[in-house]
C-alpha cells in the first residue's frame, strides 16, 4: 500500500471504484460479487427489496463493514485490495479514517450526539479529527445551519428537535467535514411521513450543488427525480443499471419490474 | 441510660465523623479511577494482555470477603514489603474493593450506549480514544450516576470495617470511649444515629439525581 498516492492525482478518475466485492456475515453472503464506480458529481440511488444487500454495500465504503474479497478504492485510497496471497488485507486504521474524513454518512436512525447541542455535533469532528480551530468550525456549521434552515436550533439538543430536523442536522454534521462523497443510508425510513419531505428537499439541493452521492431508499420519487444513475440490487449482486427512465420505464430485468411493480403499488 | 456526659465525648466521635468522612472520599475517589482503568482494560477482549489481569483482579476481589481483604493489605503485605500505615491501608482495600464493583457498573454503562453512536463516530473519522472520551463515556456517566451513588453510600458505612485494623473512624472512635466509659447503650446508639444522619440524606439526594436525570433523559 503506497501512502503518498495523493488523491488529487486521481481526481479525474471515479471517486469510488469498487470491484468484485463480496461479504459474508458468517456463512450467509450478502456481497455476492459486486463491481460499481461512481463518478465525481454523480447521484446515485440503489433500490432493491431489503435484504438484497443495499445498506451492506454503502456501509463498505466507509469501512463500518469489512469486505470479505475484492478491492474499494476511495479518491485512490485503497480501503482494501488483495494482498500478496490474493486474499483482501485489513485496511490499516489511518487508511480507514483518512477515507472516513472523506466520506460523509448519514444514518437511518440519525445517530446524533445526544449530550450536545446541535453545533457541538455539527463542530466536533471539523475540530477534533480535521483539526479546525472552534471560530472557523462555527463559522463553517453556521454557514451550513443556515442553508439547511436549522440556524435558529444551533444551540438545542437533539431531542429537542423533530425527526425530520434531526435527520438534516445529521446530513449538516456530516457536511461540516466537506467529504467528497456522501452516503445516505435509508435516511427517511424511521421518519413520520409528513416529515419526509424536508429531508429530501435537503438532499434534493445537496445534489444540484454537485455534491457526490450515494443513495439508499424506498422513496422511488426521490430516485426518479434526483438520480443520476440507478443501481437496482436484489441477492447480493448489482441485477441492473441505468438511468431512471430507463429503469422506471423499460426495466430489462423481469426482477426490477417486479420490484417496481410492489414497491409503486405500495405507494398509493 | 443518660446522655449527660456526651459532650465530653463529643470532641472524639466528632474526629472519627470526621475520618469516615475523609476516608469515603478519598476511597471513593480513588475506587472511581480503578474502576475506569478496569473496565476500559476489559474493554477489547482481543487484548488479552489488559483483559485477563484486570478480569482476575474483578474476580479476586468480588469473590473474597471485604474484612478479608483489609486484613490481607495490613498484615499480610508487608511479609512481602509493602508497609502501610492504617489509614491508607483502610483506603487501598476500600478503593480496590469498590473499584472492582464500579468497573462492573461502568462496563454495564458503556455497553447502554446506543451503538449507533460508535458508528456515528467512526463514520466522522473520530479515533476510538476520541470517541470514548467525547462520546460514549458523557453518555454512560449519566447512565451509571444513580448505581454509582448507590455504592457511594454503601462505601460510607463500610469505612467502619476499616475499625478492625486501628483506624480510629467513627465506630473505633466510639468503641475505645465504650470501652473506657462502659456506656455502651448511650454511644453506641449516638453512633448509630450518627451514621444514619448522614446515610439517609445522602440516599434522599440519590434519589433526586435520579429523578432529575430521568426527565431530562432523551
């Protein structure tokens, strides 16, 4: 593993490039050998019915799950390759988080720091882990609290906030941090459906910004509009991709169609 | 039975409240930083090296008599040089003792923390020192609060087997003035209210602490 490989060099190339990854938990394996680049910019929504491996996939690019085979690079990082023998070495703990510093995530359940307010969670990592002083952190949060409409909660705790306003404070702590890409990991499940909108309308404006991101939902509107890029999963394995009309109009597979055809009948 | 010559005996109950007193705090104290490096030394059981003496320290001192191990420290330690004087013999078996049961409660406290927010912390790139010390442990704190207040109180009373190896504490106090005086009906009932004055209140503002925390929970 070279550390001096700089990241800007491989600015032209995708900013993830994952190949042939597999994961087992235990004897059940969820990755059943997938490949996928995702381009600078590019929004990309994965759908597929659960247990198809969706969460497992995006939480390998930032190392919450170890992959069992294959390779992820992330900005030319590699997260994890085959070593000498072929088999995928252990990312070493300074790869793990030079990565995790790049890559935003934000979490079905929020997951914000309940015992601080909402700067303090949206300034810790900026200070603590980029090394910011604390007047160019909360000047940074503030920036970010304002465009998300959350200035006003800058000093409330989190249980002080409705779910929808926890959710986009989490999207604005993972935000503070400037990663180059961000992962949303089923973002709206746990939401009250009146609350859904405004995270998405967040997200929404996270992508025309140009923000790289990576997607996993049930909400088929939100993919169909925002996406970039559709990767429909289903048993470990990537079973179709394209564009979102070409997805939602004419899925080649008989598997998306049937997907698609429960999850839109769900909807209404 | 007549209190009449209880202010005579005072001025030395008086000392002993006083050493009790002191020789909870620094216990405590002291049982509070055992506990942390205990538990934090079980933490990752891959570090077999931290996690298996610190366990067999928790097991030794769990599975013994406290009166047992006091008499150990003060008489049997310094066979193999390790000569303390009573007081700070008392608040080594005092701190070691309760320290092993804290660790326990720290333990029970740091695994209560929602797992969600290591994640959270990982995904922000946060070391695990970092995560331990700015999230997980302010978390477990409040959990571990109201047990932790609960063994507070049961350390004061039992600074009063630190009596057995000379330390003039309260109860010692109160013995030598019985034992001079024969009025043992008379102080050992002051001492008994003595120590209750102090223990009830002190359990009262448990409680509050724990009523607090719990409204203010998330």
């Amino acid at each position: 593993m070279n550390d001096k490989t700089k990241p800007s060099a491989m600015a032209a190339g995708p900013v993830i490039s994952m190949r042939d990854v597999h994961k087992f938990f235990g004897a059940l394996e969820v990755l059943r050998g997938v490949s996928l680049d995702v381009a600078s910019g590019e929004v990309l929504v994965v759908i597929g019915p659960s247990g198809s491996g969706k969460t497992t996939l995006i939480r390998t690019i930032n190392a919450l799950e170890r992959i069992s085979a294959g390779s992820i690079t992330v900005k030319g990082v590699p997260l994890a390759v085959p070593g000498p023998d072929g088999r995928t070495e252990r990312p070493s703990d300074s790869a793990i988080r030079a990565v995790r510093a790049e890559v935003g995530m934000v979490f079905q359940r929020f997951n914000l720091f309940p015992h601080m307010t909402v700067m303090a969670n949206v300034i810790e990592a900026p200070i603590y882990v980029r090394g910011l002083d604390r007047a160019a952190a909360e000047e940074r949060a503030r920036a970010i609290l304002s465009k998300i409409g959350l200035l006003d909660k800058a000093s409330a705790y989190p249980h002080q906030l409705s779910g929808g306003q926890q959710q986009r404070v989490a999207i604005a702590r993972a935000l503070a941090m400037q990663p180059e890409v961000m992962l949303f990991d089923e973002v709206t499940s746990a939401l009250d459906p009146e609350l859904v909108g405004e995270v998405l309308q967040t997200m929404k404006r996270l992508a025309e910004d140009g923000m790289t991101m990576i997607v996993v939902t049930h909400e088929m509107q939100f993919a169909r509009q925002v996406a970039d890029r559709i990767v429909v999963m289903d048993q470990g394995v990537i079973i179709e991709e394209g564009t979102p009309e070409a997805i939602f109009t004419s899925p080649k597979q008989p598997r998306t169609a049937e997907f698609l055809r429960r999850v839109l009948h769900e909807v209404v | 039975m007549s209190f009449d010559r209880a202010s005579e005996w005072w001025p030395s109950l008086w000392a002993g409240v006083q050493l009790t007193v002191f020789l909870t705090f620094v216990s405590m104290a002291l049982a509070l930083v055992i506990g942390l490096f205990l538990a934090l030394a079980q933490f990752d059981p891959r570090k077999r090296y931290l996690s298996w003496p610190a366990r067999a320290i928790v097991e030794v001192i769990r599975g013994t008599p406290l009166l047992l191990q006091l008499f150990y420290i003060f008489y049997v330690f310094p066979s193999f040089g390790l000569r303390l004087d009573p007081i700070a013999a008392g608040i080594a078996g005092l701190g070691m003792n309760t320290g092993a049961y804290l660790s326990e409660v720290y333990r029970a406290g740091i695994d209560a923390v929602d797992k969600g927010q290591w994640e959270a912390a990982d995904a922000l790139g946060m070391p695990t020192g970092l995560t331990f010390r700015h999230i997980v442990l302010p978390q477990a704190f409040r959990i571990i609060i109201p047990p932790v207040g609960n063994y507070f109180i049961s350390l004061f009373k039992d600074t009063a087997l630190v009596s057995t190896i000379s330390v003039s504490e309260l109860l010692f106090s109160g013995e030598l003035l019985a034992a001079q005086t024969f009025r043992y009906v008379e102080i050992y009932s002051i001492i008994f209210v003595m120590y209750l004055a102090i223990s009830y209140p002190a359990s009262l503002g448990v409680r509050w602490i724990e009523r607090r925390l719990r409204f203010s929970a998330r």
